[in-house]
C-alpha cells in the first residue's frame, strides 16, 4: 500500500517488541502514532515521554479506533487481534493482524526504499519470506544514487514539462538522461557537475544526439562469484560491452547482463609473449575501450583480482582520461586477500607478521630490481603475485639474503574456486614440492610464518597437501606462469 500517512492518525494495538517496530515504520512515513496498550516496552515509554506518539492505557475498545485511518493489531493476543479486525471492518478501517493473514483488509509489503523511490513486493501476506528474498536480491541490485536521481528530476519536473510538453518527446528525454552521465555522476557524489549535466541536457537540441559512452573498470576478484561487489554485479548488469581479462572466471561472467557483448582481451601466458606483442595486447585493449564508448556504450573493462593491483588500471585510466571519456573504477578483492582468506592463512598476525608486502616478479634472472634485503626481513608477510614460474630463483634470493630456509610456504592454486589447491612448506623445498605436485596457474605464493596456519585453519576445500608425492619425471612437467 502506497499511502499518504503525513499528519495522519494510525493506531497501533500492542505495546511489544512488534509494535515497536511497526510504530518506528508509520514514524518515519510522518503518520501521527497512537499506541494502546496496557503496558509499553521502554523505547516505547521513551517515545510516549518524548511526546514522539500517543498512548493509549489499558485494554483494546473500539474507540481507539475513532479518527484512524489505519490500524495495526500487534499483540500476542489472538482474540484481541480479532476484535480490532472486527472493529476497523464495522468502522471501514483498514487492519493489518501481524501475521494473520486472513484477519487482515491490508498487508504490509517488504520494501525496497531509495529516497522517495519505493518498490514494494507483497505475496498477499501468505509467504511473507518469500517477499524478503525478492527484497534483499533487489537491494544488492539496486543503487543508493537512485533517490539523488529520483529528487533532482523530482525537483526539476515543471521544468522538464515546459520544455517538453508533448509526452513522446518527454519519454525520449528520460531515456537519454537515464542512459547518459547523470547516474554515474550522482553515484561518484558528484551533485553540482550532475546537476550542469541535467541543465545541458534540458536544453539540448537534437534529442537524438550522439551520446558519449563510459568505461567503469571493474575488479572481478579471483573467482568466486560470490566476491564480486555489489557495485561490481550492478555495473555488470548494466554493461554493453565488457573487456575481461583470461584469469576472470567463467562463474563471474555469468552474472553479466544477457545481451551484454562479451570480448576476451586476456593476455596469452608469460613467456609466450615478446615485450612488444604483449604492449600491442594492451593497445588493442586501449583501442576497444576508446572504440565502443565513442558509440554511446556503457563499457566494463573486467579485471581480475583488484584493477589497482598489479594491472595496468591506472594506465588505462590514463587513456580515457587523455580521450575525455567519463569512468569510474569499481576495486575487487585481490588475490592475496582472498587466497589468504580461503587457505585460512592471517596474512598478518600479532604472534608471526606485523607487515605485509605485495610483490609480483617473473624471476628469470637476477636483473629483476626487487629489493631483496628488505623481502628477507623476518615477522612480515610476503605474497607473491608471479604464477609458479621462477619459484627457484625466488627462494635462492630469499635464504641468500637471510631469510630462513626453515620458513613456511603456501602455494594457492585456483584460489576461492571449487579446484583450489593448497601446497604447504619450507622455503629451502618451495620449488620442489610445486613440480612433484604440478602446481598450475592461477597461483599466488605467500611466504611467512602465518602460512603454517593453513594446515590448522583452512576451511575451503581440501586439506593443504603437506607431503612431497612420489617422484615425477622432470620431462613431464611443464611450468605455466
């Protein structure tokens, strides 16, 4: 029920836990609250004290009911609920008996509010459940911007009326404010350059103008699809092209918009490029963002992991912004996090690591410019972002430099995805324990005291592998970075 309650008389019939609840609701739509109860729960006596609602004393009468205009029967009373039914019927009262459904001449939907924008689910009152579920996916899919959206063109509507009174060319105009900048801007907080778009838009005078698109890059997580954020998942849903990178996971994918244009701009794996067909790689990826929002489109550049975190988000942002194209950035969770999380491994601790270091290497030789000394240092996590490629030359540095061959090891294959994998270790055998167990990427590599946790608080598939498998032959092994 969409009802004007402002300065209107609802009386609430219980003086519970329930009808604390149903009298904060009628409070925050403006209605004027009488409650009638022979005793009130404290936040009720509080608000009685307050002069913020109405008490009535003592038990149910129908005159409670004189000069309301609606009801709602909250007790834990059945018979008394009843009565109130039967009283608002005989007055043409609207009742609503929490939780009977046939006493009640309305039911009370789950809503969804933004601002002055409200959806309301209701199942008619016979599974109320139900409505919560559909309430709580709508929530997740749904952005806060949408009220500012909805109190700007509220606050403009006689404007929009006067500049368009015929209702086609009206329609027309709230497609394209809709499908324009104006909700981007609005979400990134941007109300007085929003409020400039609106006005340019107003008076536009080809309505059918080319619009400029928009890029959001989008960080997709690791794989579980249950990790993308809800920013993430609404932008996904309101995609017309998507760039997604290899590591990106077919499950994350599948919440994409159904006829959103999906390409692949993954990179093959290292080594099988050279340093220049892997920049040509990211000048096609340059060239299609630049391509598809010059023709009106909303883009999602989809990254893998976070796109701040060793991708090249940042220069892609340069891109754009070189261009003039409006984009937004949407973080995801990146590997280490999420690795470390799903292989129950603290990635810091007050007992083993008081520091965490990111770092992300394709060791082949010694010219790869890390800092090794302070990589070595002890009571700090590292986790390594390099594939299972170089793992020798990664722990030569390391000991050589003074970290301890006796410190623990994880490796992570496909983690937070049902094939995960978890390698556990010393460093002086890290190299050797991945080859017997044909480790394969996506791995990351964390290094430290807190990966012997894993061995005691992982939770996430199968129990590390701690023990080296029997001998494999070298020739059948092939390294995947």
């Amino acid at each position: 029920m969409f009802a004007d309650l402002r300065g209107r008389t609802v009386l609430v019939v219980g003086g519970g836990t329930v009808a604390l609840r149903k009298a904060a609701a009628l409070l925050e739509a403006g209605a004027r609250v009488r409650v009638g109860a022979p005793e009130l729960a404290p936040a009720l006596a509080a608000w009685v004290a307050e002069g913020r609602i109405e008490h009535v004393p003592g038990p149910f009468v129908a005159q409670w009911l004189d000069g309301a205009w609606l009801a709602i029967a909250a007790t834990d009373d059945a018979g008394v609920n009843r009565a109130v039914a039967e009283a608002g019927e005989a007055r043409r009262v609207w009742v609503n008996v929490v939780d009977d459904v046939e006493a009640s001449s309305f039911h009370v939907p789950a809503r969804v509010v933004r601002g002055p924008v409200q959806i309301a689910i209701s199942s008619g009152g016979g599974v109320p459940m139900l409505s919560r579920h559909l309430r709580e996916t709508l929530e997740t899919q749904l952005d806060e911007s949408l009220g500012a959206l909805a109190q700007l063109l509220s606050r403009e509507r006689e404007r929009i009326r006067k500049h368009y009174p015929e209702l086609g060319a009206r329609r027309r105009f709230f497609d394209r404010v809709l499908s324009g900048p104006i909700p981007s801007l609005l979400r990134q907080g941007r109300g007085e350059q929003a409020q400039r778009a609106f006005g340019a838009a107003l008076v536009e005078s080809d309505p059918a103008a080319a619009q400029t698109g928009s890029v959001a890059l989008v960080g997709a997580g690791p794989g579980d699809p249950g990790l993308l954020t809800l920013r993430g998942l609404r932008v996904l849903n309101e995609a017309d092209v998507i760039l997604h990178d290899r590591l990106v996971s077919p499950q994350v994918l599948q919440l994409a918009r159904r006829d959103a244009e999906l390409i692949d701009v993954g990179k093959p794996l290292a080594g099988t490029l050279s340093p220049a067909n892997h920049h040509s790689t990211q000048e096609r990826i340059h060239d299609l963002m630049l391509e598809h929002a010059r023709a009106g489109k909303r883009v999602v550049r989809l990254k893998g992991g976070d796109p701040f975190v060793f991708g090249r988000g940042g220069e892609e942002l340069e891109v754009l912004r070189d261009h003039g194209i409006a984009f937004e950035v949407v973080p995801g969770i990146t590997a280490a996090l999420a690795c470390g999380a799903y292989a129950g491994i603290p990635l810091t601790h007050r007992e083993h690591a008081q520091s965490l270091r990111l770092v992300t290497a394709h060791l082949k030789d010694a010219n790869d410019g890390l800092d090794w000394r302070a990589l070595a240092q002890e009571k700090q996590t590292l986790a390594v972002y390099m594939g299972v490629s170089g793992l020798d030359v990664l722990r030569d540095k390391l000991i050589e430099h003074g970290r301890a061959a006796s410190t623990p090891f994880a490796l992570i294959e496909n983690g937070s995805r049902p094939e995960q994998r978890v390698v556990t270790g010393t460093l002086a055998e890290l190299a050797e324990r991945a080859q017997s167990h044909r480790v394969q990427s996506p791995a990351l590599l964390i290094v430290g005291e807190v990966a012997a946790l894993a061995e005691r608080l992982h939770w996430f598939g199968e129990a590390p592998l701690t023990e080296m498998p029997a001998p494999v032959p070298a020739e059948s092994y092939a390294v995947a970075a």
